[in-house]
C-alpha cells in the first residue's frame, strides 16, 4: 500500500502529460474552446484551423487567411456561416445553428493585426 501510491501517482502524472492533445498556444475562453473542438471535429479535415498552419485541402483557405480577410468581423463570419446557401461546392453541409457562435468566437481567435499571408 505504501508505494502502491506513488507509483500510481506517477503513472497518472505521465499519462496525463502523454495524452494531452495538441491545442491552440492562447488561453481560449470555455466558449472558443468550444469551438476549437468543433472546428477540430468538423473543419479540420480540410481546413488547417491554428495559426501558422497549411490546410490539408489546399484549396481550403487556413483558417487564419478567412478571418484574416480585410473587413471580416465576427458578425459578418457568423452571417456567413449560418447561412449554407453561400458555402462553397466542398461544404456540402450546414452548421448545427447552435454551434455557429462557438466556431466564430474560436475563429476570430486568429485574427493578428500583424498577419501576412503565407507567400
Ligand atoms: C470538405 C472540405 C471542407 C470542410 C470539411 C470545410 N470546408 Fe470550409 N472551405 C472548403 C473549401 C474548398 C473552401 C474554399 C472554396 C473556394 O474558395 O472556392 C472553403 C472555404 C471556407 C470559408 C471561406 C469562404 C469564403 O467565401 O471566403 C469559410 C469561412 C469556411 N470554409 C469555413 C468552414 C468551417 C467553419 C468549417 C467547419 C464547420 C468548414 N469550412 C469545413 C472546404 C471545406
């Protein structure tokens, strides 16, 4: 019982640190991180959704280029995606309205006043 303890402790302590996935460097608050998760979820197979990222589909734009776009805010990237009709061909899909909020909120995370896009 004595060193049962600790050592479990210690196993706990290595899988906790080994099993952390990777996630956005600034701290999110509960709803961007929401909608990190979403976007991980939902986005991601096409999107790349950090900073500095490169999208598997290259004809995805990353999600720092789209919030990065001259004269997106937040309400006109929520606009845009509540309404699927305006999406283009690939996102043959709609967003849970619910979830919409929550995607922005992460999305508008990446907006950098220094932001270049990658050459
Ligand atoms: C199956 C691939 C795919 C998935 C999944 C996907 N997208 Fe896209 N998305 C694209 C492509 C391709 C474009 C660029 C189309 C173009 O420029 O014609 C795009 C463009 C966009 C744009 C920019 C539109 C514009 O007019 O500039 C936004 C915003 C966007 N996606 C948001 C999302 C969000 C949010 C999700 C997840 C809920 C998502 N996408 C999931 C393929 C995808």
């Amino acid at each position: 019982m004595r060193i049962a303890l600790p050592l479990s402790a210690t196993f706990l302590a290595i899988t906790a640190c080994t099993t952390l996935p990777a996630k956005p460097v600034v701290e999110l608050t509960e709803q961007e991180a929401r909608g990190y998760d979403f976007a991980k979820a939902h986005c991601a197979a096409c999107h790349a959704i950090m900073a500095n990222g490169s999208s598997p589909n290259p004809e995805a734009p990353p999600f720092e280029a789209v919030v990065n776009t001259r004269g997106l805010t937040a309400r006109t990237l929520e606009t845009f995606l509540r309404d699927s009709h305006n999406f283009p061909g690939q996102m043959a899909f709609e967003i849970d309205p619910a979830k919409v909020d929550d995607v922005t909120a992460y999305m508008v995370t990446l907006k950098r006043a220094d932001y270049r896009p990658a050459p």
